[in-house]
C-alpha cells in the first residue's frame, strides 16, 4: 500500500522579531520537509524512505536504484559473462576432443577440464549480482564467487605444482615427480576448496550477508545493495584466495626456466600476476564506489580476472591444437627452447 502525505502548503510561519503577532514572515520548508497546515510554526519531517515535492506540499516515495539487467551496464555484464562462460565451455570441447595430442597431454588433461569448469562457474557469477537484491542472491553472490574462484586457483595450485615436480625430477636421483599423481593432485584441489567452504559456511552461520537499503547516496533515492553482514567473513575469503594465488606465483616463478618448449610455469605466471593485479587494485576500488557501481567494480574484478585466466593459460595452448596442429608432437613439446 502506497501512503502519500498529500499536505497542499509549502511554507511554516515564523514570528518577525519586534513586530506584532499579527506581522510573521512565510519561511520555504527545507528539503526533505513539508507544511502540514495553514499557518504551521514547523515544517513536517517526511518518513525515511519518503522525500518532499518541488512545491515542499507532500512526500513522495523515493526512487529505488539497483543494478538490472535492462539498464546498459547490466546488458554489459550479462554479455560479457556469457561470452566468457561460452568460451570456457568451447575450450573444454576442444581439450576433450584432442585430449589424446602431447599438448593437451602436457597440460595435465584432467586438471585442465576441473580448471575450465571452475572458469565457466566463475564467469556466471557476475549474473548472481544483477537484479533485485533478495535474501538468497545475497547469500548465493558471495559464497558461490568465493568457492568458485577457490576451486579455481586450487586447480591451478595442481597444475604448479605439477610442473615444479616435473621440474625436479630432472635432477639426478629425484623421484619426487612420481610420489605426486592424479590422486594427490585431486586431493590438492579438493582439500584447498573445501578450506573456503568451511569458511563460507561459518560466514552464512554466524552473520550472513542479507539485502540492505543505504541512504547515505543521496536524499532523493533508495540504493538496494547486500550488505556483506561480516566485513571479516568477507575479507577472510577474499584473503584465503589471495593466499592461493601468491602460493601459484611463486611456485610457478620458480619453476619459470624449466627448459622446455612447452612450458606452462611461464603462462600460470602471468594469469596470477594478471589476477593479483586486478583483486590488488578492486579492494580500493571497491571502498571508495558508491551505490551500484560497488556491484560494477565486483563483477569488473571477477570477469577481468576470470578471461586473464582463461587467455593466459589456455589461449597458447588452442592456438597449437587448432592453428599449428604441427606443432603438437611430442618431439616439439619436449624440445628445448
């Protein structure tokens, strides 16, 4: 039910100092107020979610603002996401289907499938953040983009830590390559995604994040964000992704010479430098939007760091299989640079 407070005066008396009771001056009412009767000594407050007309004679609703998806930085993301999980999807295809050429052999097919479809996960994401922020979207838009991402950087973790060992097993006598197999690169990606959802769930538990109305923008409209509920929950996973992506920098720094044609330390080395760029630069980015443009910043962050990703890794790889198929024999992978 709509309540309009529908008062036609637009001034409050006030008494002229000196002068008899019958001589008063007509004040304007101030922004945000209203008269509610002839000759009132006060304007009327409107209510919180209310602000005052031109003439300052009712109060009307204030304008709610969200990010949608009909508005053109909404049609952005949405597009910009589904290309993204397009190409993930696409790149998945491709790898299935020549999962049996020495590059994608190389590139540790299993690992790399995990990879990509912790990729498309992370590139739909961005969709949870548009709309109408409800009780479930809050919930869902930063636990899925935590666990998700986290699922992601532990997949890349493997594969770094797959080529260090392989790196290592070059020395004489070193058998460290063969005490890391598909079994301990599974337990790797699920025992570091299971840390962030152990972690999400206490933050869902204790103080989850719910839909909030924030004032504070502007007198003359509503923002609808969610409110994280826990700034600490909401840094820890931001925090314990950061950890993960230092550790895959380094290692893969290490590992940068190894002396082969192919070698993918060089690539994860530059989608983690690329990732760490982009969340250095969103927590200041972050604190300082205002209204919707906080949800912008967030999808921003997500997508660049998710395609740095995508491209960094797997775009050299595709160009061999798909564009120079002669370049994908095991005497090329293997031959020195």
């Amino acid at each position: 039910m709509l309540l309009v407070f529908d008062f036609r005066f637009r001034t409050r008396k006030a008494q002229i100092k000196g002068k008899p009771s019958c001589c008063f001056d007509c004040i304007p009412c101030a922004d945000g107020t209203i008269a509610n009767s002839t000759g009132a000594a006060d304007c009327t407050q409107c209510p919180q979610d209310f602000w005052s007309s031109e003439g300052k004679d009712i109060c009307i609703p204030k304008t709610v603002e969200f990010l949608t998806y009909h508005e053109p930085l909404g049609i952005a993301i949405t597009v910009v996401s589904l290309l993204g999980a397009s190409l993930s999807l696409a790149t998945m295809v491709v790898f299935i289907q020549y999962r049996e050429t020495p590059v994608v052999k190389a590139s540790n097919a299993e690992l790399s499938c995990f990879l990509l479809f912790s990729l498309f996960l992370c590139f739909l994401c961005p969709l949870t953040f548009i709309g109408r922020p409800m009780v479930w979207t809050c919930m869902l838009r930063h636990t899925a983009f935590g666990v998700t991402f986290a699922l992601c950087i532990s997949c890349v973790l493997g594969k770094t830590i797959v080529v260090v060992t392989a790196f290592k097993a070059t020395f004489p006598g070193n058998k460290v390559a063969g005490k890391f197999g598909p079994a301990q690169q599974r337990i790797i990606v699920c025992s570091c995604t299971l840390i962030q959802i152990l972690i999400c769930i206490l933050w869902l538990k204790l103080n989850p994040p719910f839909p909030d109305m924030v004032f504070r923008y502007s007198n003359k409209k509503i923002v609808l964000e969610c409110n994280t509920g826990s700034e600490a929950a909401f840094y820890a996973v931001l925090g314990y992704i950061g950890f993960l992506a230092i550790i895959c920098l380094v290692l893969a720094f290490l590992a940068r010479k190894l002396p082969d044609n192919f070698n993918e330390a060089k690539f994860i080395t530059f989608s983690m430098l690329i990732f760490c760029a982009v969340w250095i630069t969103f927590i200041p980015a972050y604190v300082s939007s205002p209204g919707k443009f906080t949800v912008a910043v967030e999808t921003f962050a997500i997508l660049s760091s998710a395609f740095g990703l995508l491209i960094c890794i797997f775009a050299p790889k595709c160009y061999i299989i798909l564009i120079k198929p002669e370049k994908n024999t095991k005497k090329h992978v293997m031959a020195k640079n």
